[in-house]
C-alpha cells in the first residue's frame, strides 16, 4: 500500500459524507480520525469501520466544532495533519424574518467559522509536514441563490466559498492546497433535518407556513431520488491525493442543473419560478372595484 504523508482530519464524521469519506480513506491506506460530537455517535464510527475492516486506521475524537475554543485546546494533542476535510455542517431552514439572532449565528459558528478555526489550528502541522490538503465541503447552494427558507444556509456557504478562495491564495506558497467540494442534493442527514424544522415551523403562526409545508414535501420527494454520498467522498479523497487538486469540485446532476440555470436565465425568472414552486406567491388580492 503507498505510505501516505500524513493523517487525515475529517469533522462531522458519523453520517453522510464525512463517514463515508472517512471510510474510503482510510481503506486506501490513510490515518484518519474523525470528529463527532458524542460517545454514541463515536460508538457509530467505530463500527462502521469494523465492519469495513480499517479499524486500525480511524480514531475518533469527540469534539463539538461549534465550540471554537475546544477546538483550539483539541489541537494541542492532535497529530501534524497532511489533510484537513471540513465536513460538519447543517441547514437552519427558516425564513430570514422567522430564525432568531442566536439560531442564525449557530449556523455560522458551525458552518463558517469552525472550518477557518480547525484549518487555522492545522496549518502549522501542515507546515512542519511541508505540505498539506486543505478540502471545504461546501455546496452548490454556496454558488447559486436558488433555496429560499434558506437564507442563513446560503450565506454560510457563500462565506465559505469566499474564505476559502482567500485561504487558498495565503497559504499556496507553504505547499498547502486548498479545495472546495459544491454537492446538490444527497442522501444525507441534513435533508432529514432540514424536513423536521420545516414541519416545525410550519406550526407555528408565521406567515411562511404555507411555504414551510411545500418545503417538507419537497424534501421528502428529493430524499427519495437522491444519491447516496459516495461520489462526494470520492472527489473528497481525490482531492487530498492529487498532486494538483482543482480548486473546485462541482458534484451531483443538480448542481451542474443549478449553475446553468444561474449562468442563462434572467434572475427575474429564476425569481419568480422559485417563488411559484415554493408557494412563496404571496396572498391573493381582490381585485379592484
């Protein structure tokens, strides 16, 4: 097997992408440890890769990224990481006007902020090592506005594009490359997530309710078509072995549908589709006598 230059940091690495990035890398020969948040959902990484049989090769390391100066004190006993894959993230689906101040900068923490903290906390081992892979999980929502309820999610994901890009200028002379993985739709948790608090909210006396109910059935149909992950943790581990990793992977039928769609159609019918599909139409007005 090929001797690898260094272990491998993957956060949020129980479900979705993060597990199954975790597991393939470590089946080609990487070290890899994975954050999770809890003992059980350590217990979950764990046996996912027994039953894969890289035991020997994934660790798990209990860590919030929300709480950033955890992170921070984690790094003091973590190894020199070749490979950072920021992973950890979720949707707070909800109208800008419905998601409190304190929900809206949860997403932020977890989305934005955490992935600057842990490449930060990582780019000194990186520079020991002499080189490094720096991988952005984002999503085509970090590209192309085309999500509405979710405004916070968006602005995380064009955040993360926007630092990313930035990071990657930084720290190209150290011999680290920085790249950016833009999924659409997969099966993941965070759809199942996203479901529940559009089902939430739209109990709730907010003039989005409509809109909320249309959110839950669309999600439930997108979960039902969706890809497994798999091919996102493909172009992940492509992108920590490649000698020159593009800066950015766009994965998934949809993604490409989106961009396009962004790239040629005025933004006022782009708008207004949205708007009908979503049942974001507004009240109906009486005509005038």
């Amino acid at each position: 097997m090929t001797q690898r230059p260094g272990p491998v940091l993957v956060t949020g690495a129980n479900s979705g992408f993060g597990l199954e990035t975790v597991l393939r890398l470590a089946e080609r020969g990487w070290e890899t440890w994975g954050t999770v948040r809890s003992e059980k959902k350590a217990a979950v990484l764990t046996e996912a890769a027994r039953r894969h049989g890289v035991s020997e090769r994934v660790c798990p390391v209990i860590l919030d990224v929300s709480d950033h100066a955890a992170i921070q004190r984690a790094f003091t006993e973590l190894p020199d990481f070749y490979g950072v894959v920021n992973n950890a993230g979720y949707s707070e689906l909800g109208a800008v006007e419905d998601v409190s101040p304190e929900r809206a900068k949860a997403q932020l923490d977890v989305n934005l902020i955490a992935p600057a903290v842990v490449s930060s906390c990582a780019l000194p081992g990186m520079r020991r090592l002499g080189a490094g892979r720096i991988v952005m999980v984002s999503s085509i929502a970090g590209r192309a506005t085309l999500m509405p309820l979710n405004g916070w999610y968006h602005a995380s994901k064009f955040g993360l594009e926007a630092l990313s890009d930035t990071l990657r200028i930084e720290v190209a002379g150290f011999g680290v490359r920085v790249s950016i993985v833009e999924p659409g739709f997969f099966k993941t948790g965070i759809a199942d997530a996203a479901q529940e608090r559009a089902l939430e909210r739209r109990h709730r006396d907010s003039p989005y309710a409509p809109a909320y109910a249309r959110a839950a059935a669309v999600l439930r149909g997108i979960m039902r078509v969706s890809p497994p992950p798999d091919a996102v943790a493909r172009k992940i581990v492509g992108a920590i072995e490649s000698r020159y990793p593009s800066r950015r992977y766009v994965v998934g039928l949809d993604a490409h549908a989106g961009l396009a769609a962004t790239a040629f159609l005025p933004r006022g019918v782009i708008d207004t589709t949205i708007r009908l599909v979503s049942g974001l139409s507004g009240p109906r007005r009486s005509p005038e006598a």
